[in-house]
C-alpha cells in the first residue's frame, strides 16, 4: 500500500471513528440497570461494521475500538468498561472485514446482488460475534475484574444480551443500506479505498 492511499485511509478511518463515537454518544437509548449501570439501544455497532466493509477488517476495527472507547471514557456510566469495549469492537471490524474480503472479496467484485448478499452475511457474522462475546465477557469482567457479586453480574449479562441482540438487528440493517448506497457513489468518486492487500483483511 502506497503512502497516499495509507493516508486516504487512516482519514477515512478517523472520520468513521467520529461517526461511531457521535452515533453512541448523542443517539442512544440509556436504560438504567440495577447499581447503578446501564446498557443502551444504539447504532454505534453499525459505523464500527460499516468501517470493516469499507476499509477492511483492521481499518474499520480500529475505528470502531477507538471511537466507541472514547466515547465509554466520557461518560461516567460507561467509564469502568471502555477496556472491554476497545476488544470488542475491535473483534466486530476484523471479523466483518475477514468474511467480507478475505472469503467474498466483495472489494474486487462489481455484482450488485453478490456484495450486498455478502455485506448482510459479513454484518450478521461481526455482529453475531458481539451478541455473543459482550454478555460473557461482561460478566467476566465485571465479576473477575470490576469485583461485582455473582448474581449482580448475572442479571446485567442476561439484560445486556438483550440489548446487544436488539442493537445488532438495528445495525444489520442500517448497515445493509448504507453500505450499499455509499459504496456506488465511493467508487465513483476514487474515494473506495483498496482492501485485502497486505493483510489488510
């Protein structure tokens, strides 16, 4: 990868982090949850997933690490988990990226129908593996590492699963749409950076 496409995409790779932090941060559902905790209804999982598609797994995970990591650290709520948050994401951007482009190849294909089967399939994957991963991390983290009692950590993982299946339906399909419309306009432009070179994912 050439300097001036590295610098195209570390831009592109800023500005999807600013998008997934102002998505979590001013557009989200806050429920309160017993002592003093909270889970939301939001969209910021759908920027981090977008970024992988656009910019390959690494790219788009660290978009998303850093943008909704930056936004847990602001709020008070959310603070105590941003480590947490900072893996997950990250996690979310190399799994989308790696059945996206290293089993589709969708960034060297031109068939309409075939990327956006592919970009729901890569979408459900990423976000599968966060429906999954947040809850039972969760509760590993705030038991083990936070030091809440058991049967606390238990009831928050059981709503937090909730919540993340919601947020995951939610971003499958915002991400369905706005991928698939972005992408034309993009390549159109110069804009749709290479991915899948260099262990780009």
């Amino acid at each position: 990868m050439n300097k001036e496409v590295r610098f195209k995409k570390l831009i592109q790779t800023a500005l999807l982090a600013a998008l997934c932090f102002v998505s979590f941060t001013y557009l989200q559902i806050k429920i309160p949850l017993p002592g003093g905790d909270a889970s939301s209804i939001h969209i910021g999982n759908a920027f981090c997933v977008l970024a992988a598609l656009l910019l390959g797994g690494w790219y788009g995970g660290v978009a998303g690490a850093v943008g909704m990591t930056i936004a847990d650290l602001i709020d008070p709520v959310y603070i105590t988990v941003a480590p947490k948050t900072f893996i997950l994401k990250l996690c979310i951007g190399l799994i989308t990226g790696l059945i996206a482009h290293r089993i589709a190849k969708i960034s060297e294909s031109n068939d309409k129908k075939y990327i956006f089967k592919w970009s729901i399939i890569a979408s459900i994957g990423g976000l599968a593996f966060n429906v999954v991963a947040d809850p039972v991390v969760g509760f590993f983290y705030k038991q083990y590492i936070l030091g809440q009692p058991q049967d606390a950590a238990v009831i928050l993982a059981k709503l937090s699963a909730v919540t993340t299946f919601v947020n995951a339906v939610i971003s499958v399909i915002l991400v369905a749409l706005i991928y698939n419309a972005v992408r034309p306009i993009l390549k159109k432009s110069g804009l749709l950076l290479p991915v899948g070179k260099n262990n780009d994912i």
